[in-house]
C-alpha cells in the first residue's frame, strides 16, 4: 500500500529524502522536486529557516510541506481535497487513492515528467471506481498550482455534473455556485462544467485541460453531439506535457481490448471497434479526433489506460 504523507510507493518517480530539520521520517518526493533550488539547498546543509525564509524550525517545516504540495499531487489530495463518501454522501473524508485512481495518476505523473503528450483515453471494466473524481482532482490540483489555465468537463448528465463542483469550492471556501463555472482566484484559473444531457459547448474559449467523462453513457445514437463537443473543447488545446485532454468510458470485459497489451497496439490506430465503445456512432467521433488530435506519430498517440480488476497498488 502507499502512503500519501511519506510517499512511499506513491505515484510517480520518487527519489528518498532524509533532512532531519525538515523531518524525522524519511520521505519519498517526487523526482521532479529534486532539481529545485529548495531542494538543493536543503540537501547542501542549509538552514530551512534560510532557504524559505522563516524565523522559527516549525514555521519553516509548514513552508516546505505548503511547497510539497505544489509538486506531490497524492500528498496534496491526502491533505487538502475532500471528497463525499460514497456509501454515505453526508461524510466528507479526504481522497486517499484507491488501485485504480494509483494507476491513473502514476500514468500521468510518469508521463508528464518524460514531457510527453498528455492525451488519455482511460477505459474501465469496473464500474464506480472513482475515475471521474480521480481525474477531476487532478485537473483542479494543476489548476491551483498553475496561474491562469482553464478547464473544460462535460459528463453524462446534469445530476452526475452536480457531483464534481462541490470538492473545489470545498478548497477555496465558496459556495458551490448554480452556474456551471467556478474561479479559483488565488491562481486566476476557471473550471467550465458541462453535460452532455444539455451542452453548452463553450465554443469561445481556449481549454488547457479538457475531461470527457463517462461518454459511453452519453445517448448519442448518431454521434453527431458528440463529435461536436470534442472539436469544441479541443480545438485549441496545446499539444503539451502541460495540458491534458482525457477520454473515459467503459469497455466490456469479454473484449479482446481487455489485454493492455492489444489495447495500447490498437488504439494507435483508432480502430472503429475501440471507439465504438465510446460513442455510438464512432465514425463522426474518430473524424473529430483525427482532426483535432495528431495521431500518425507515436508521440502524439493517445495513451490508453486500461482499469481492470486485476490493478494493484
């Protein structure tokens, strides 16, 4: 099991971290805090109280632990992110990773610090295994950390949407708004909120981070909805390590893309029995994709992360 307050086995490429100053515990940090000035300076010997300019040690430990968080996403969501119960919505407990949401993020992290591509297509075989809510935690991590970016999720329907804006204005202390937009005014960033059931497509802005969630339970018999949803929010998200475009639906068990192996060989393809999965009508879905994702280059594949009920932590 990991453990989000040590890092030990936590998502992502860790290096270990001994600084008796900062703490008695060894801690696991992700490998890219290790090239940090900080980091740098605490392993030279310096004084924590000099390197994040504190007059007292525990001063100086809380300014370390506020800095982890910008760079440690599962720390962040053990300390900050709070999330409803599922088997009792009126009890609020913080996002600890389960399996599935490790895989999620280890993907992520291990990908984002290689720089490549970050575009995902996460395909489940077990239901309510909190992909969404994972996904969205994420999302508004890198929101808070980074200045001035936008986001853009379109769910199933409206009551599944009425689940995801209540974390956030948990993190910033607002009420949760009846409008489908939500600012985060330490770090300039908005979060746009849509669902399929009645879109607003949100044609006139720009998306850093795009999340189309549950969209094999989108009822698109023609795929036409669909399609233009995709194209609107994609249509000018950078092809960056720095943005994030995810696709989520399911894909039934008995399939030959249950193995990750022929998913990942498949997918570079966009194969028409892949999409089909996450839309009806896959031909529309996959001439949007073609034309807003790059897909002949391997760097520029989606990545598919397959969840199944054999992931372990």
């Amino acid at each position: 099991m990991s453990n989000p307050l040590s890092g030990h086995k936590s998502p992502g490429y860790r290096f270990r971290f001994q600084v008796r100053s900062i703490a008695h515990n060894i801690l696991y940090l992700p490998l890219s805090m290790r090239q940090l000035p900080e980091i740098q300076q605490l392993f030279q010997g310096i004084s924590p109280l000099t390197v994040f300019n504190k007059k007292s040690l525990p001063t100086a430990r809380k300014a370390f632990y506020e800095f982890r968080k910008k760079h440690d996403f599962a720390y962040w969501a053990a300390t900050e992110y709070h999330i409803s119960n599922r088997n009792n919505p009126q009890n609020i407990i913080a996002l600890h990773l389960n399996q599935h949401q490790y895989k999620i993020i280890d993907t992520f992290e291990r990908r984002h610090f290689k720089r490549l591509t970050a575009s995902y297509v996460i395909s489940k075989t077990i239901p309510n295994c909190g992909v969404t809510t994972c996904v969205q935690a994420y999302i508004q991590w890198r929101q808070i950390y980074h200045p001035g970016t936008t986001s853009y999720t379109c769910t199933s329907s409206l009551k599944h949407l009425e689940l995801l804006k209540p974390p956030v204005c948990r993190y910033i202390k607002n009420p949760v708004p009846e409008y489908d937009r939500i600012f985060i005014p330490k770090s300039n960033a908005h979060l746009y909120f849509d669902s399929y059931q009645y879109p607003k497509f949100c044609a006139d802005e720009d998306f850093t981070y795009v999340h189309l969630a549950n969209m094999t339970q989108w009822k698109d018999p023609q795929g036409k909805t669909s399609a233009v949803i995709f194209a609107s929010a994609t249509r000018a998200i950078p092809e960056s390590h720095d943005s994030l475009l995810v696709l989520e639906g399911d894909i039934p068990t008995e399939r030959v893309y249950s193995h990750p192996v022929l998913c990942q060989i498949h997918l570079k393809k966009f194969p028409m029995q892949f999409l089909s999965h996450l839309s009806p009508n896959p031909y529309f879905l996959r001439k949007h994709i073609e034309a807003n994702i790059p897909l002949r280059k391997s760097p520029n594949t989606p990545f598919l992360i397959l969840l199944n009920t054999e992931d372990k932590k």
